[in-house]
C-alpha cells in the first residue's frame, strides 16, 4: 500500500494532465489541418488528427516540473527530448523528407550523451565483462536513433504503439524500483501515466492519433531510461530494454531486411509489418491484433523481470519465446514467402507438414483485405 501511495503522485498528475490535454490538442490539430493521410498501408478512414502526443509531451513535461528535482543528466534527457519531439511536430505539419526527420531524432541523441553522461561503459553478460568504452558513444547513439524509430514504426494501429509504451515503461519502472533506481522509476512513473491519460483516446475505435511528435518522443525516452540502467553494469539492465522492446525492435529488424531482399529502400513503407500480418493474412480483428501484440509484449516484459531474480528460469522463458516468435516468422513469410528454413527442414527430414493452400504455414498466401 506504502509503494501505491508513493507512485500515486507521478501517475496521477500526468494522468488528469493527459486526459485534460488531449482534446485541446485535438481541437489545436483540428484547427490546423493536423491529419493522419489515407494511403494503401493504413487501415484508418476519415479525418483523425495525428497530434496526440502534445498532450503526451506536456503532461510528462509539467509533471516532471512540479513533482522532479531534475540533475544535468535528466535535464540533457529533457532537452533532447524537446528537440525530438519538435521535429515529430514538424513531420507532423509538413510531412517532412525522411532524412530531415532523422536529423533531428539524431540531434536529440546527442544532447543526453554530450551533456548527460549515459553513454555504456563496461557492461557485464553471464558473468563476462566487456569493455566497450572505445565504441560506447557509437553504441550508445545507434541505440537511442534506432528505438526511436522502432516505436514510430510500429505506430500502425490504434492504441498499438501507445499500449506497447505503457507496457514497457512499466516494466522499466518495475525494474528500476528493484534496482534501486529512484530516477528510472519516477520519470517512467510519469510518462506512465501521460500515456494512460491518452489511451482512452486512442483505443480502437481511435477518435485521436498520437502522431509523430507522440512515437519519436516516447521511443526517445524509453531508449534513455534504458541507458540510464545500463549504467549499474548488470545483466539485466543490459538485457531488459531490448527483452521488453522485442515487437518494435524485432519489427524494425525484419522490416530492414525485408526491404533490402526486395531491392527496395530502408525508408520505404510497405503493408508488411507484424500487425499488417496478423490483420490481413492471419485475419485477426483490430481491436484483437492490438490485444494479443500487448499480451506478446506482456510476456517478453515478465521474461525480464523473472531474469532480474532468477537468471536461468528468466532465460528458459525468453528462450521459449524467441523459438515460437521465429516459428511466427518462418509460418507467416514475415521476411519472404519462400523463407520456411525450419519447415523445410522437416518437410525434408519427416516428410510433414505437408503442402496445403489453406495451411497456416501458407498464410503468406492468404489476403484477408475486405
């Protein structure tokens, strides 16, 4: 109870300031012609305002200033996440080139690591340390720009990137409490509760996107908060960022090489991401496609948590995971429609499964577009 009343305070302020913020931002975005664009990827119709993450942005940034005496080292993080957020804002508008967008995300990562010192150091997996201090910076940007752009990526469906968000904060928070980490466990306490405050919004039937401005800021933190743990040298802290952000990160991996298979470019949008496959080729609803992302992102957060105190069953079940994620992967031609590695193994070996056009392993085949 003693623990609920202390972190009452975070989530609750940037909760009333969220739930008070986002239909005034809906109303600015209205005003301003803020539109989320049909095209051939999107499963939205009508005019829905794509600037739901002000309302993120200033719950989480007046929470922050009434509740949290802030260091250099969250005042580098903050001022980051400004410029983040103020080119999401600016994509948001005017739609800009990809490259000027990425300018931007790149320039926010280099405030916290210039002035914030939350670059990695040695770190520690399995008992073996790694000095990584020559390449730490490098690392340390990488991670941030590519997070950053994972969340936005995913940012396909209503409530997905915001729910996945929420998920992931709390598990960082979680940890961080464990950890000893008061500072991890409050900033993502507040963005919690920003992200809570907006979420009534944006689940299917979505009356307000998050935007731009919302996805890059919230991947911009949670890539912090997770450089922030990094700094105590533990396994876990180097592991449960990337354990927690597996559907973004694993998206965004696939998605790289997938286009690049193709001849195409990094940046070009396609209707292959992991949502658009339960959607349309496994024929899941919205509103379950959503659910069952949260759950698979519910299931990789307690993987972490279970390592934090139990290091082998921890990796048992994050083990697990992975092996049914790549059977999802090879099944659903997520890559290619001809990448089976694993079931032409056993075609060739045991002579099953077979061949069937209505199988689950052909699903790449199946179109459930209406």
């Amino acid at each position: 109870m003693n623990l609920v009343l202390g972190a009452l305070p975070y989530f609750g302020l940037a909760f009333i300031l969220s739930l008070i913020f986002t239909p005034i931002a809906k109303r600015i975005g209205f005003y301003l012609g803020i539109y989320a664009q049909e095209n051939d990827r999107t499963v939205h119709h009508g005019k829905i305002v794509r600037f739901g993450g002000l309302a993120i942005f200033l719950a989480f940034i007046m929470a922050m200033s009434f509740l949290v005496s802030a260091d250099d080292t969250i005042n580098a993080i903050l001022i980051g996440g400004l410029i983040v957020f103020l080119g999401g804002v600016l994509d948001d508008i005017f739609d800009l080139r990809p490259l000027i967008k990425l300018l931007f995300i790149m320039a926010g990562a280099l405030v916290p690591l210039l002035g914030g010192n939350i670059e990695l150091g040695i770190i520690n997996i399995l008992g073996f340390e790694f000095n990584i201090a020559p390449v730490s910076f490098l690392v340390s940007f990488v991670w941030i720009v590519g997070v950053a752009n994972a969340v936005n990526l995913i940012d396909g469906l209503d409530g997905l990137a915001g729910g996945i968000s929420f998920i992931v904060l709390c598990v960082i928070g979680l940890l961080g409490f464990f950890m000893g980490r008061r500072d991890i466990c409050v900033i993502a306490l507040i963005l919690v509760g920003a992200i809570g405050g907006f979420l009534p919004y944006n689940f299917h039937p979505a009356s307000i996107f998050m935007g731009d401005c919302g996805a890059l800021f919230l991947g911009y933190m949670i890539a912090c908060l997770g450089l922030l743990g990094f700094k105590t040298s533990t396994f876990i802290t180097l592991g449960f960022p990337i354990i927690v952000l597996f559907i973004p990160l694993a998206d965004t991996c696939l998605a790289i090489i997938r286009r690049k298979l193709k001849g195409q470019k990094v940046s070009q949008a396609d209707r292959l991401h992991l949502h658009h496959i339960l959607m349309y080729k496994i024929g899941l609803s919205h509103r379950n496609t959503v659910l069952l992302l949260y759950g698979i992102t519910i299931a990789f957060g307690l993987a972490a948590i279970l390592m934090y105190f139990h290091e082998g069953l921890g990796f048992v079940l994050l083990l697990v995971l992975c092996i049914v994620a790549w059977l999802f992967i090879a099944l659903t031609g997520l890559i290619n429609p001809h990448f089976h590695p694993i079931i032409g193994f056993c075609r060739r070996v045991f002579h099953h499964p077979k061949k069937t056009n209505d199988a689950f392993f052909e699903a790449n085949k199946i179109d459930h577009r209406e």
